[in-house]
C-alpha cells in the first residue's frame, strides 16, 4: 500500500467491496435513525478506528472537580513535601480504586457461596413434603 499524501480537501473517497457495501447497506436499513448518510457511518466508524488506534495528547488527563477544602488540604500536603498534586490524587484514587474492587470481589464471592448453599439445599430437600 503507498503511503498517504496530504490531505488538501475535506472530502475522501472510499471505495468499497461488495461485501463490506452489503453490510453497510443492511446496518442502515437496520438503524434508519441512528445514521443520515453512508458518509456519516463511515465517519463514525473511522473515529471510533482513531480513538482506539491512536494517543491523543489528553489521554491521559482526566477532569475531576475537587472542592476548595480539599484544593487548601492539597496545598497544604503538596508544602509539606508529599509530592505534587497530581502524584498524591492519583495515589488517593488507586487506593480508593483498590479498596473498592476488593470489596466487589469479596461480595462476589459471597454470593457466589450463598448460591452454592442455597442449590445444595434445594437438591437435598428437593422431595421434602412429597410424601
């Protein structure tokens, strides 16, 4: 494949197999509200390819609104020698992250035990008071 030359027009012509254009054909049929034009769909999926694909420079920055108590309290940590602000939220939230996924997969666990107990309960007693 040759590589790709500029880029000078805000138009691109995509050429399709029969195959692909099949499916496409049927995927709009399917979803008359979602989609306006093949153009779009195509659009779509090339973005949806691009943001998988590719590192945007914000990929790894995330907005999270902090209260002012807590922007003081984290001023205050950062003065104190604690690291910077980024350092210490991403150490908070790896915490709370870690507790959390924890707590899920001991409720799991538990779950999955009560249901144990409760299907040996019914193969046991499954012909209790048939007599």
């Amino acid at each position: 494949m040759a590589p790709l030359g500029p880029l000078t027009t805000n138009r691109l012509t995509v050429r399709l197999d029969p195959e692909r254009a099949a499916r496409i054909e049927y995927w709009a049929t399917e979803n008359p509200l979602k989609i306006k034009s093949y153009n779009q769909l195509i659009q779509e999926a090339l973005d949806e390819y691009l943001d998988r694909h590719t590192v945007s420079p914000t990929h790894d920055s995330m907005t999270i609104k902090v209260p002012q108590k807590v922007r003081e309290k984290l001023h205050d940590l950062q003065e104190d020698g604690y690291g910077n602000i980024d350092q210490i939220v991403s150490e908070a939230i790896l915490q709370h992250s870690t507790s959390k996924y924890r707590e899920e997969k001991d409720y799991q666990f538990l779950r999955n035990e009560v249901n144990t107990i409760s299907n040996r309960r019914k193969m046991l007693f499954s012909d209790y008071g048939s007599d």
